[in-house]
C-alpha cells in the first residue's frame, strides 16, 4: 500500500550568524493511513522543524531540500501559495503544544473555527457552519458547547482551549494531524483524557497521526510506529513494541534508562544511568557520528566516519554496532 | 521515636483576589496542612497545577507568610528565629532555571550571594568555599565569572543548587526542580541531588508533578488537591496500596513506559480542577468516580489506614 505521506532524505538549514545549522538531516519516514507515528527526542533534536517544514511554516532563513516529500499525490516541495493553503488545514492539521497562546485571544473561540471551514468549505452557508461547530465541539467532548461557543480563549481552562485546537483541527476532516507536544503544557488527569480524544478520532475517522513528543510513556501507549531523533537526524525508527523491548540505538537505550520509570522497584533510589555530556553544537558538529562524544559503546570508526541508515528486518537504526537483545552491541 | 525535623502545623494560606470594581474575593489556597519531615529523608509532593504545592514550598522558607498556622525547625518555631538562622537552616531550588537566576551577574556572585550576607566570612573563605561547592555539584572551575546566558539547562539547575547548598542547610525545599529540562539531563540532575542528599545528610521536600520521579526519589508521599491532603503515607503505601480515588487516577493517568503495563482497559476521570470556589463537603466530588450524597454535604477528615497511611475519602475503606 501506498504510504500516505512519504518524506525522503528531507534536510533543513537555517542561515544564523554563526553559520549555517542544520537543523534536520537526512531524514526519511513514512506515514500510512490511520497509523499513529510517534516522534521522540530532546529539545534541539529536530522534530519541530520537521514538522514545521512538512506544512511550509518555516521562516524565510531556512532551506528545506528533500528528494521525495509526497503526500497523497501533492509535492509538498512544490505547491503553489494556493495549494498549499488547501492543503495545510483541509488536508494536513497541526495542534500545537500551547493552547493558550495559540489561540487567538481576541476572537470568540467559536468563530475561530468557523474561520478554517470557511476558508476550506466556503459552500457551506452561515447557519449550517453554526452547527458544524457545535457537532465538533461535542465531538471533543466539550459538555456546555453553548458557552464555550461563545468563549474568548482566556475564559477557558488549558485542557478546554486544546480540545479547542482539536476541534480546529479536525473541522475539515483531515487526512493527517501533526500534533506537536499536544499536551506537554497540561496536568496528567487531562493530558490523559486529551490524548484519549485523539486516540478515539484516530480509531473512528481513520485519521493518521504524527505525535511529536518528549515524553516516551505517550508514544508507548498511543503510537504504532516510533521514531528517535537525536541532533536532528532519526537514529531509530520501528514498532514501538520493538524499539521500547529491545532498543537497538545506544541513544535510545539511553534515553529509556534515564526515564525513573523505566526502572524496577528494587532500584530505588539507586543512580540513573545518564549520557555524559550535552547535545552537540550543530553547527560545529562532531566528526563521525553525533553521538560518538556521548555514546558508551563508542569505537574508534565512530570518531571518523558517520553511520548511514541501515534497515534490518523491517527496523531503521543509525549505528555501526547496533545494540543485541542483550543490550550490549552485537 | 525519631524526632522530625521540619514539622508543618495546619497551614493555612488565603490570597485575597481583587476583582472588577474593587470586589475582593478570598482563595484558599492552603486548607489546613500538617506533616513533618524526618532527618535524611525525602518526602515528594505530587499534585496537579493549582494544588498549593509551589505555595506550600513558599511559606516553609518564609518567602510568603501563612494565614495561621506554624512551621517548626528541630521543634522551634521559624517565627522566632532571626532571619540568618531561618536560613541556615532551610533552602530551595527553583523550578526554572531560566527565571530564577539572575543575568547580570555571573555564576561566582551568585553562588557566593548567600555567604556574603548571611556570615561574617573573608572574601576569600568565600570564594574558596564557592569553588568547592561547584567542583561538587559538577561546575568547573573557570565557570565561576561566567553569566547565565552562557549555560544550558542543567548547568543553571546545578547552580541553584550550588547556592542553596552554600549555607549548608539541613533541609532543602525542591520545586519542581527537573520539569524544565530534558530527560538526560533530568536523570542527571536527579543523580546529583541523591548525592548531595547522602554526603551533606539532607532532608528534602520534593515537589514535583512527574510521578515517577517521585516514586524513585521518595520515601514517603504527599498527595495534594486544591490545597489539601487527600493522601499521605510511606512511597509504598501511597503507590501500591493506593486508597484515595484521586491517587489511583493520578497512578492510571501517567503514561507507562514498558508496553507490558499498557492496559487498555484505564479509567480516566472526568472533568478538571475546578478553583477559585469553595464547595461544600469532598473537594474532590466533582470528578470523583465513586462520589455518592454524603461526599456532597460533608468534609471527609483525614483517616488512617494502616500505621502512618492517611487518607480523606468516605467511600474507600
């Protein structure tokens, strides 16, 4: 089956006073209908901006280059202004992680989303957009849609203004959603409920999902398909089952030990195991492989050449020793 | 009987809001909390955004003063210490490390900033005090005349830490103090302040929202929700012997991360945190999933379970 978004070898740099920073490198993932892809990784890792640059938000100092970017039969790379408005919001939504400022706090939260189906569906007249909104509003689980309807953002509880952003999202009935740290901003009880929301849309409208994140225990219990991005590049890519049991990317490992979680109960207390060191510099970047200054199993062709993507049995990894089911490299 | 040494005596915190046309509506942020901290031990603090835990942390170092109620060092009330000793005796770190350390001043400065108006030491005890304190906490040395901007994340965290440990105190109060960064970081932040913890006999207050953090860190748990103790009790009991409702929806709502102990079958709880009103009987009625009439008309008192394991629920025996 033909994947619904396809990304190849998609880079992305920023002009800065520094130099040039490559923000994204090389990076290929796919996206089949209905499937839920998780994307993980620390601040500075890329994943923002690989979004950002799937929906042409990104700024006029950055360059995006990529040998496929396809989703459905529209080149991304190259839509018209035109197009790309038709697709961004009626095809492809975003969510993004601060519902209270990305809302816009002087407009009725009910008429912000009547803009996006007027906009897209310009056909359907006022009265019928009227109750378009409402059936969403309820449909986000909103009790008293009558008030919240006639809302200002400031009036609404953080929990409220993302289902808000939800609503946004789907009114159009989009292929995909981006939603990008949907609930970093919001406490655990409604972080639950809003990431319970979106896992029933994904069941009920086949709508495919690309959840950006920090948080692994999100993407382990909501995503099919994981991806780990660390300075910019995927390291690991596959089921989340896999990837979480038996990680074959010494950064992944690394990045599930330090969760406190991940640990048993007779470790408590004991010491994290954690990477040494900070993320490297971009645009200084290390030789070889980025995380050869931070990695424990480091070699010395490490230091001098940098992995490429090598796929075994259906899972992505970038490393010349990837880690056994062991947990020491093979 | 072991002796605490930090003992909170039924806080109680009212913030007046002013509103339009000079309308004052009082908030009760704090509702009446007691607990006590033993020497070395961690007691975590978990709550949702508005629970009082920031303000709690606030009123135990006196940067805000509670409406009644007393806070008791070694058994003697902070009310009667001189300010110097207070903070001799109690510290804290701040959840962001971006805010709470000031720009204009490099790292040197700020550390030092304590001893210099809180003892009678020479410059250079200082200093020398300063650099010890860094080397600890992972700061290098050429570290000291460098400005904030200059440092990532955990290094500003590390900081913190370095000046609240400068006054050697017995207690620190930490808020929230890995939110703000990342998970390695995170871990290594966590690993440092269970160091310090053994090597200066510290007892901590540790207050943060991530669950498992707390279940790693603590020894015993505070369960907080608009501004009152729902549970409390030994890290073992709050987490597997888990009584209060909210409790066991706080436990199902964070996302595990082993897919084995993914169940699909979770029970989420309805609504959000509902402030700012004062309700009669449970504060908790409105989400609770196993609210009947008497949680509506009357407040549950906090009840003991097994030895030292409270809880404030009428329905759950």
């Amino acid at each position: 089956m033909k994947p619904l978004l396809e990304v190849q070898n998609l880079s992305v740099q920023f002009d800065t006073l520094r130099g040039k920073l490559p923000a994204v490198q090389q990076l290929s993932f796919s996206v089949t209908e209905g499937e839920v892809l998780g994307i993980v990784g620390e601040s500075g890792s890329g994943k923002s901006v690989a979004n950002l640059a799937l929906m042409g938000l990104l700024p006029k100092s950055s360059h995006v280059s990529a040998d496929t970017l396809r989703f459905q039969d529209f080149d991304l790379l190259r839509l018209s202004s035109k197009q790309r408005r038709s697709v961004r919001g009626g095809l492809i939504s975003m969510i993004f992680q601060d519902p209270m400022s990305s809302l816009n706090p002087c407009y009725r939260v009910g008429s912000q989303i009547e803009e996006s189906i007027n906009i897209h569906q310009p056909e359907v007249d006022s009265s019928h957009r009227r109750q378009h909104v409402e059936q969403l509003l309820q449909a986000v689980g909103i009790v008293d849609v009558e008030r919240v309807y006639r809302s200002y953002p400031h009036e609404l509880s953080g929990g409220m203004c993302q289902r808000v952003m939800i609503a946004m999202a789907i009114a159009c009935n989009p292929k995909l959603i981006i939603a990008d740290e949907p609930t970093t901003a919001l406490d655990v009880t409604i972080q639950a409920q809003i990431l319970e929301l979106l896992a029933k849309l994904n069941r009920e409208k086949k709508m495919s999902m690309i959840l950006v994140t920090h948080d692994i225990g999100v993407v382990v219990e909501h995503a099919d398909r994981i991806m780990v991005m660390y300075a910019g590049q995927a390291v690991e890519t596959g089921k989340v089952d896999e990837v979480i049991s038996h990680p074959q990317h010494p950064y992944t490992q690394a990045l599930l030990h330090a969760l406190p979680g991940y640990h048993s109960e007779r470790e408590h207390r004991t010491p994290l195991p954690s990477l040494a060191g900070l993320v490297p510099d971009l645009i200084h970047r290390p030789q070889g492989c980025l995380l050869s200054p931070r990695c424990p199993f480091v070699q010395d062709r490490c230091k001098s050449e940098e992995p490429s993507i090598e796929i075994v049995s259906g899972r992505v990894c970038r490393c010349f020793y990837p880690l056994g089911s062991s947990g020491d490299p093979s | 009987m072991k002796s605490p040494i930090l003992q909170a005596i039924d806080l109680k915190k009212t913030f007046s809001i002013r509103k339009t046309w000079n309308k004052v509506q009082s908030f009760e942020a704090l509702k009446g909390i007691s607990f006590s901290i033993e020497k070395k031990k961690t007691l975590g603090l978990v709550g949702e955004s508005g629970c009082g835990k920031s303000t709690l942390a606030r009123i135990l170092v006196g940067i805000v003063e509670p409406t009644s109620g007393e806070v008791l060092i070694d058994g003697k009330s902070v009310q009667s210490m001189d300010s110097s000793e207070y903070r001799k005796k109690i510290q804290m770190i701040f959840q962001d490390p971006y805010a709470s350390i000031n720009p204009r001043k490099n790292a040197g400065t700020i550390i030092s900033e304590p001893l210099v108006i809180n003892s009678t030491l020479s410059k250079q005890e200082i200093r020398d005090r300063c650099l010890s304190i860094m080397s600890e906490v992972g700061l290098r040395p050429e570290f000291y005349q460098r400005y904030a901007h200059m440092f990532s994340g955990g290094q500003r965290q590390r900081i913190g830490i370095a000046r609240a440990l400068m006054m050697n105190p017995s207690i620190m109060i930490c808020d929230e103090p890995v939110s703000a960064l990342d998970v390695s970081i995170q871990a290594q932040v966590l690993n440092l302040l269970m160091k310090i913890q053994d090597e200066h006999e510290l007892s901590y207050l540790f207050i943060s929202h991530d669950l498992s953090v707390v279940r790693h860190i603590a020894d015993d748990v505070i369960v907080m929700y608009l501004g009152e103790i729902v549970e409390k009790g030994t890290r073992q009991q709050v987490f597997y012997e888990t009584k209060h409702p909210y409790t066991k929806a706080l436990l199902e709502s964070t996302p595990h991360i082993r897919p084995s102990e993914v169940s699909s079958k979770r029970k989420l709880i309805r609504g959000e945190v509902v402030g700012h009103v004062s309700v009669q009987g449970c504060s908790f009625q409105s989400r609770c999933p196993l609210v009947v009439d008497r949680c509506k008309t009357e407040k549950p008192e906090l009840r003991q379970a097994d030895s030292g394991h409270f809880f404030s629920c009428h329905v759950v025996q």
